[in-house]
C-alpha cells in the first residue's frame, strides 16, 4: 500500500511517500481501507519531533473508511462497516490497522469525507464547549484562530449554546468565514491589539472564557481580559509553545483557572467516545454543525497539506484523499 513516512524530525519535506505491507487484523484489530484522513495540526508536532513517535512512523490521527478485515477477538465490527476514528497514529496510508473497541460507526447521513473531518475537531470542540468550560447561554467566549478548522466548529458550536462569541483571526477573509458560522464580533489580531479591542467590546468586564489554541503569541494578554474567576483555556500552541509563567499572575488578575487539556483524556472511554462522537455526527446530519472542508489533497501531496497548514492559509478542514 501506499503510504507517507517520516524517518527522521524535520520540515514538511520529511514526509515521504513509501511503499508498506497492508498491516493484518490481530486480536482485537480492526483493518480500516481509508477514504479520507484528516490533517491536523498535531500531524506537525508529531512531524517536527516536538511529540514523539517512534521512527521510522506513518503520520495522521484521523480517518474515515471501510472496515476489510477484523481480527478474532472483534465482536462490535464486521466488513464493510463503515467507520471513523481519531487519536491513533498511522493514517497518512491507505490501509490503517485500529484498535476496534476506537473505531466509532459513520451513520447514514454523514459521509466520509465529513466523518473524517469532524473526529478530531468536531469532538475538541465539544468537549471544549460541553465539559472543559461548559458554556452557557449569554456567556462570552473569546476564541482564537476562529476560521481554523478546530475554531469555525468550536464558534458554531458556542454560538449554538447561545453564547457571544468574539474570535480572533489574521485577515479580512477569514473574518468573513467566521462571522458566517456565529461569531459576533471578530477581530483582525495581526492589526488590532486583541486584549484592548475585547474590553471595550465587553465594556471594560472581560469574557468568561478563552478558547486559546494559538499559544505563544496569545497566552498572557489572553489572562488580562478574563472576568475574575474566568477561565483560560489552553488548548494548542500553533505560533508556538507558552514559556513558563509564574502561577501567582491567576491570583493577581482575579483568581483566574488555567487548564491545558487534550482529547485524548475526554474520549478515553468506550462510553465518552460513543457519546462525544453521537453528539458530533448528529448534530452534522440534523445541518446544525457545518463542516468547512476547504482543503483536499491527494495522499502523495501531504508535504503541500502541511506547507499550507504552517503558513496560515487554510481555513476549516484539510483532508488527504485516497
Ligand atoms: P487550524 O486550522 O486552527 O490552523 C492553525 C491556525 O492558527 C492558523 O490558520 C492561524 O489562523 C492560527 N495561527 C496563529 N499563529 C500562527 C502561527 N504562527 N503559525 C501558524 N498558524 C498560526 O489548526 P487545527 O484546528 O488543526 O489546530 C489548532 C490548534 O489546536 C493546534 O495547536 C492544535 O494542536 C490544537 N488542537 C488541540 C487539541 C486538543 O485536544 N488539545 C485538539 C485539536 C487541535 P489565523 O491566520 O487566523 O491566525
């Protein structure tokens, strides 16, 4: 099969397409023929070493296909289920083996293509928005990066709530696109000071929660305008890593919470993926979630995926096609 592998830590030109031995369904495996795989900016820490995989590795945590073959001890799954998956490595490929109890079932209504592009976003966003600060209705939310692919699902789905949402983008367009899908106010953070236009857009009292997934560049001016007792909520580094900082700036700025969470310990269950995932698909069959699929790419061009994922000129969703 074919297959894009990474031997060593490095740029977008460490993604190398290769030749690989379609893998077998042991145990409790399920063997997965992809159709589509997300691309994610994950896929670009894992790339530049900064988490770490064992080298040589297949890329890519997300994908939607067809199951081909099942291992003797699957009892949930059977050929020619479809299905989806996020948060196991390997789906930079044409053929993925998963682990079955980790694949979830595509219902009628959702395609691949849209399962593919909402297992590792649709879920962050809901988990975010649902559990980590659980929004409620005339709450503001200010979200970074809202035309990005986690950030136009993580608007709707807190301007569904009924919350205001202030996001943050880099040019005119992607305002466009965030402002489509909920949010009330949107600011151009690459020209316009982000912490002094969200006071006066809140009248000097600050939001209740940030949804930063921008890190290095946002954090800290991100804690001056949080309503005291309001919640920071770190979710990626895309401009970077956050330094360490002194833990005693939460108390000075108004007994503030700072959470860093990850997907990986909000679907860690069978019962909280079922849920989360059920969630994420019904709202896309009900057209109350749209996914922005703006990107597709076939599986060979993944260096260009991730060229144009670095430099900021995505919105939405970028898959890789087989
Ligand atoms: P996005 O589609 O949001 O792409 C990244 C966006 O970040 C860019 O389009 C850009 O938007 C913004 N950005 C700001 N500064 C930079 C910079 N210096 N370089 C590149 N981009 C920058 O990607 P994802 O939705 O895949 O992921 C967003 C972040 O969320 C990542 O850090 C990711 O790791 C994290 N994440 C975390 C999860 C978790 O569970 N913790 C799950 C999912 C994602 P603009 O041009 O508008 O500034």
């Amino acid at each position: 099969m074919k297959a894009i592998q990474v031997k060593r830590a490095g740029g977008p030109e460490v993604l190398e397409l290769v030749e690989l031995p379609v893998p077998e369904a042991k145990g409790a495996e399920a063997v997965v023929k992809i159709v589509a795989a997300g691309v994610n900016f994950i896929d670009v820490y894992y790339r530049e070493g900064r988490y770490k995989a064992v080298m040589p590795f297949v890329p890519g945590q997300e994908a939607a296909g067809e199951v081909v073959a099942v291992g003797p001890n699957v009892t949930n799954l059977k050929v020619g289920d479809r299905v989806a998956y996020t948060m196991v490595l390997g789906s930079y490929a044409e053929y993925c083996a998963v682990a079955a109890d980790r694949l979830v079932k595509i219902p009628e209504g959702v395609s691949y293509q849209q399962a593919a592009a909402a297992m590792l976003q649709g879920m962050t966003a809901h988990y975010l928005s649902h559990d980590t600060y659980p929004l409620k209705k005339g709450e503001t939310a200010l979200v970074h990066a809202a035309s990005g692919g986690t950030g136009l699902l993580l608007v709707q789905m807190a301007h569904g709530i009924g919350a205001r949402v202030i996001g943050t983008v880099s040019t005119e367009e992607k305002a466009k696109l965030a402002r489509e899908a909920g949010a009330d106010d949107v600011i151009l953070y690459t020209q316009t000071d982000f912490a002094a236009e969200t006071r006066r857009l809140t009248g000097g009292r600050g939001v209740d929660v940030v949804y930063d997934s921008v890190g290095k560049t946002t954090f800290e001016k991100g804690l001056d305008i949080l309503r005291p007792r309001g919640y920071m909520v770190l979710f990626g580094g895309s401009s970077g890593p956050v330094p360490p900082f002194d833990l005693i700036q939460l108390s000075q700025k108004g007994s503030l919470y700072v959470t860093r969470p990850t997907l990986t310990h909000y679907v860690a269950t069978r019962e909280d993926l079922e849920m989360r995932a059920g969630a994420v698909f019904s709202m896309i069959a009900m057209g109350k979630l749209k996914l922005r699929i703006a990107h597709t790419y076939p599986l060979e061009d993944a260096t260009q995926a991730h060229r144009d994922l670095e430099a900021r000129r995505t919105t939405g969703k970028l898959l890789l096609l087989n």
